[in-house]
C-alpha cells in the first residue's frame, strides 16, 4: 500500500487524531453516540474517495449493530488508522486485505 501524496496527507492526518480521540472515548460512549461517530468518519471517507477507510467504518458500524459486546474494537480501530494512509489507487485491495486481518483474528 502507498500512503497519499502530500495533498491528501492532512485530511488522512484529521482522520487519524479523529479516529484516536473515538478509540479513547468509545467505552464510555452510548452505542447511538458511538454509531454516530463512525458513521460521520464513513461519510469523511466516502466524501474524500477513501475507499478502505469507508469499507472498515462499514463493517466496524455492522459488527457493532449485530453485539456492541462481541466486537472487537482494538482491531477496527487498529484498521481504520491504517486506512487514512492508503492511496486511491489501493483502496480496494487494502480494503480487502484490512478486512481479512479482522476475519482472522476474530475467528484465530
């Protein structure tokens, strides 16, 4: 994976202290309030063409629908940061590839 040219580096940078502020607030957080807040991340992703990111906020807002308490929130948000640093071009197969880790270690 290619991390973004130095245009996209400060919207991947926004992202990436956004998605660490969630990761220290998540617990504490109603599951609406914390669905909320990886929808907006979504949307940010979809509105800058950030196809991994949007496809790991989408199953972690899945995982989190189906059991708040089986999911695995250290491994989306290990995932979602890695994800603001992955080009256009590689987005898809990072994607893919970020979804296959989670699959992995959930299921060992």
């Amino acid at each position: 994976m290619q991390l973004h040219n130095d245009a996209q580096m400060p919207i991947g940078a926004d992202l990436y202290a956004q998605i660490e502020q969630l990761e220290r607030d998540c617990r504490s957080m109603t599951l609406p309030a914390l669905h909320e807040a990886i929808d907006e991340i979504r949307a940010q992703a979809v509105a800058h063409r950030l196809v991994a990111l949007e496809g790991i906020a989408h199953a972690f807002e899945r995982s989190i629908a189906r059991n708040r308490n089986a999911t695995a929130f250290g491994l989306y948000f290990d995932q979602l940061k890695l994800a603001t640093g992955c080009i256009e071009a590689d987005s898809d197969k990072a994607r893919d590839a970020m979804l296959a880790a989670i699959s992995v270690r959930l299921t060992g």
